[in-house]
C-alpha cells in the first residue's frame, strides 16, 4: 500500500460507440499511480454494476506531482482506444479536503486515501464522491442496486442546481471496487447549497445516515490546477470561471 496520495487526475471519455470490460483494455494504469479505477457511466444493472455504456470515467490518485503530470499530459498511454472516441475531458487536480473512507488504495482496509494540501488556492471546485460495499456473507445484490440508483437521482437533481457545471458516474466493472461520482462546480458557495440544501441529494445524504445504505463512503473536494479536452462541448472548468465572472 501507498502513502496517502497527493495529487489526481480525473478522465471523463465518450466514445463512439458502447464499449465493454471485453473491448478496451483495463489492464492499462499510468505509472507511479497508487490508485486507478475506471469504468462505464452506464445505467445500474441487475447486480447493482453499472452496464457498459459509451461513456467512461477514470480518476487517477499519486503521491507524486510528476506522476500525476505526467498523466495528465499523456493520458493515451493508459486510456484505451482514446483515438477512437467523440470527446474527452481531463483534469489535474488537488485535494484541498478529504473525509470518509474507501477501497481506493487497499481493497482490504478501506481507509482514507488523500492528504490534503493546507493552502487552497480557490476558484472552481471538483468534488469526488465514493461508495462502497462489502463483499461479506450478507452482501446483497439489491442493496447495490438501490443505492446507485438513489445515486442517480440525486445526480439528476443537481443537473438542475445552479452553479452545477458538469457531472459523471462511474463504477469498476469489478464488484467490490468503490466508484466514484464527480462533480464540477462555479464555487464552492454553490456545491454547498445544492449538496445540503433542499432536495434530492439532501434527502438521499439523510437516507444514507439513517438506514445505512452502503457500507462506507468519501468525500472529497480539490482545485483544478490544468484541465484538457472538453465535455458536451466546453470545458467544465472554463464554464465555472466564465460562470464566476458573471456573477461578480
């Protein structure tokens, strides 16, 4: 196991038709990564998993910065078939606060796995949520499912949130490796009134503490430092910022 990572990077992948565990090559990371989950964006299937789908999602952890650059700079070098696809977005980040607890860097100790830098440099935020569940003698299928699809609607609920600029869904197409869900946002200002306010995600954060609906999660936020690509036609993060000027 590693040391607590440092850095990351976020990949968010449309390809141009429905890709599978079978056609793209998982066994790819990027080197000097302590952590590299990736898989589909695609609705919740019988067994809780996220059914393949065209869009993938990928989030890279490090200890060091020039592993986590040198990713962000070449992510062809582990993301399969990224020649074939209708567009990618891809992020540099850092973590400026971290709580809760995943399978990220040891599937059998699930812990924290950010160190957060003290200084926060501002400006928009990238928040990375994780769930997991354990894979005991009690594990059940439908409980997954439930969850994940609670995760969606809660995801539908802040498309519609102000100041929410993009956001994907993501899970290993392996059972028992926590997903992530990733969000894009104006400000933090902004991801606290959608996140704690009235409404769906509130509701579902509520549902989570009182009946105990997975078995661990995470939350994490950080500053994008460099950002590539773009998603449904713009970068999320150069949105935020023209978002941001908008309203100053």
């Amino acid at each position: 196991m590693v040391g607590l990572c440092r850095w990351a990077t976020l990949h968010w992948i449309r390809y141009k038709q429905i890709e599978t565990p079978k056609t793209l090559d998982l066994s790819l990371a990027p080197r000097g990564a302590g952590s590299w989950r990736t898989g589909p964006d695609g609705p919740v299937g019988p067994d809780g998993l996220r059914l393949p789908s065209q869009i993938w999602g990928a989030v890279g952890l490090f200890r060091e910065r020039e592993d986590a650059q040198r990713a962000f700079d070449n992510p062809a070098a582990f993301i399969p078939k990224l020649d074939q696809v209708e567009e990618a977005w891809h992020a540099l980040l850092m973590p400026i606060a971290h709580r809760g607890a995943s399978n990220q860097l040891d599937i059998e100790r699930p812990g924290l796995f950010l160190e957060p830098w003290p200084d926060d440099p501002g400006g928009p935020l990238v928040v990375l949520t994780t769930a997991g569940f354990d894979l005991g003698p009690d594990f059940d299928p439908a409980r997954v499912k439930d969850f994940r699809f609670n995760v969606d609607k809660a995801r539908a609920f802040l498309a519609t949130a102000d100041g929410n600029m993009m956001r994907q869904t993501f899970t290993p197409p392996i059972r028992g490796l926590d997903g992530y869900t990733s969000t894009v946002w104006r400000d933090d200002k902004a991801m606290m009134a959608a996140a704690y306010g009235p409404g769906e995600h509130r509701t579902q954060i509520e549902r989570y503490k009182a009946e105990h609906t997975a078995d661990r999660t995470s939350f994490s936020r950080f500053r994008p430092l460099a950002t590539s690509g773009q998603w449904e036609g713009r970068c999320p993060v150069e949105a935020a910022k023209a978002a941001a000027q908008e309203q100053a």
